[in-house]
C-alpha cells in the first residue's frame, strides 16, 4: 500500500485480554503494523490499548491522542501504561475526535459504546462529503451488517455513503479492505485538486 499509510483504530474502552473485541484489535493493529501502516488510537483503554500494544508487538509505529478535559466527569481516561511514538492530547472531545480523523488514512471500527457511534458518524459523514477523494471506513465484525441495513432501510441514506463502508470479520479481511479500498480509489479519484487547504487533512492523499 502506498495511498494509506496510517489507521486510525475505534473502539469501546472498556474490555481487556481475553474479551473478543480486545483480542481482535490487538491482532488487526499487528497485522496493520506487519505492513508497515502507523497505528493511530485515543490511548486509552479497552480497543485503544489492544491497538497500540498489537502495533508495539510488531514493531510498529503508534500514536496516541489523549482526552485530558478539565470538567468532564463520565470518562474513562488515558491509560497511563501506553507510550506511544507520537503523543498529543486534547481538552475536549470534539477537537480529539478530529484529530483522530486527521491522523488517520483510514478508519477501522470496533464495538463500543456512544463515543464510538458519534466517532463513527463524524467519519461516515466527511467521507460522504469528499466521496471519491474519501478516507474508507472498515467496520469489524457481523454485527455491523444489521446496524447498515437499518440504515439504509429506515433512513434516507445515499447510495455513496453506502459504498465508503466495508464491513470485515478478520484482521486479514482489514488488510484486503485496504487494498481493496487503494484499488478503487487510484480508478476514481481525480488527480489533482486546486488550492485544497485545510480540507486536505480530511481527504486521502492531501495530509502533510
């Protein structure tokens, strides 16, 4: 892969070795560092440690992006054993959301709870809204296959918005959605886009 070159990974922070979703993130986030994609993630526990401790059992390299509010009072917080390549931290969690975004050439989804929902969302809409020069969206495991089609079935949601997502059971399956995705997007994307700007952080292929 030479479109992609870092993933960003979410998921539920609660959960530990030996629970699915952990064991799962830990192998992908390997795998992804296997080939040589950066592992990028809210450091955190739960998904977030697998993530960048499967990265870190393969050699890779990892960034952490941490919420550290002042006032908020549901939150599960940095996991402080985490220590990432690159670290930053954010006060609020929509500023840490888009950080995550920026970061991130691509988007893998675990379960988890509102955080991941509204992670999901902001990611779903930005790729509908730059569909062509769009970062893909993996959603891992089978359970994201009724969440869509209710979607589509009960919602009025556009053909495009359908086609950015990819829905995979296996850190193998991630890696080919990858590919998959890199195939696609060097077919449809245009070549060159005029003055892109800030935007660019949001594209694939436009992030410094």
């Amino acid at each position: 892969m030479h479109i992609i070159k870092s993933v960003t990974i979410f998921g539920s922070a609660v959960g530990s070795g030996g629970d699915h979703d952990f064991n799962q993130a830990f192998l992908t986030a390997k795998k992804l560092a296997e080939y040589d994609l950066t592992v990028v993630d809210g450091g955190g526990p739960g998904v977030m440690f697998a993530g960048i401790k499967g990265a870190e059992e393969a050699g890779g390299k990892t960034v952490a992006v941490y919420l550290e509010p002042d006032y908020a009072t549901a939150i599960q917080g940095k996991e402080n054993s985490i220590v990432a390549d690159e670290m930053y931290s954010e006060k609020n969690y929509i500023d840490r959301t888009q950080r995550l975004m920026e970061l991130g050439d691509a988007y893998v989804f675990f379960n988890g709870g509102t955080g991941t929902i509204s992670e999901f969302a902001m990611c779903w809409v930005v790729a509908r809204l730059y569909f062509g020069f769009h970062k893909p969206i993996i959603l891992f495991g089978s359970f994201w296959r009724e969440i869509v089609e209710t979607f589509v079935k009960t919602m009025r949601i556009r053909p495009e918005e359908v086609r950015v997502l990819k829905i995979v059971e296996t850190p193998d399956e991630v890696i080919q959605a990858l590919e998959d995705f890199e195939d696609m997007i060097e077919q449809d994307r245009k070549i060159h886009i005029e003055n892109p700007g800030r935007e660019r952080h949001l594209m694939l292929g436009y992030r410094d």
